[in-house]
C-alpha cells in the first residue's frame, strides 16, 4: 500500500485541484485513512483472519461508500 498521497487530486471538471488548503486536509485524510486501514487489516490477520478475504472486505467497504 502506498503511504504517499497521490501527486495531483483530479476535480471534478478534470482540472486537479491546487487549493493549498483542500490540498492540506486531503493529504490529511489519505493519511489517516491509510493507518486506520493497516491497523485494521494487521488486527484482522493477528486474529488469523485470511489474508485475501481481508483484502477483499476492506475492498468492499470502499466500493460501498456512498456519495453525499
């Protein structure tokens, strides 16, 4: 898993966004959510859950999210 967020955001009109502001809590946000899913999935696999179906249940949890 990358740690890193990505280089550039694309907007909604295609144009990546540059907001440093909007780029600070982004950058903020990939963070966090990246350490949140590890712990997750290195808890899941000490508990001796498999290691494809965790990949698989993190994977749909994100195909789930819904737009607000």
């Amino acid at each position: 898993m990358s740690t890193q967020p990505p280089t550039t955001w694309p907007g909604k009109d295609g144009e990546p966004v540059s907001c440093r502001e909007k780029l600070k809590v982004l950058a903020e946000n990939h963070a966090e959510a990246a350490q949140v899913l590890q712990d997750a999935f290195e808890d899941a696999l000490l508990m001796g859950v498999d290691e494809a179906a965790m990949r698989r249940i993190l994977h749909e949890l994100v195909d789930g999210l819904r737009t607000p």
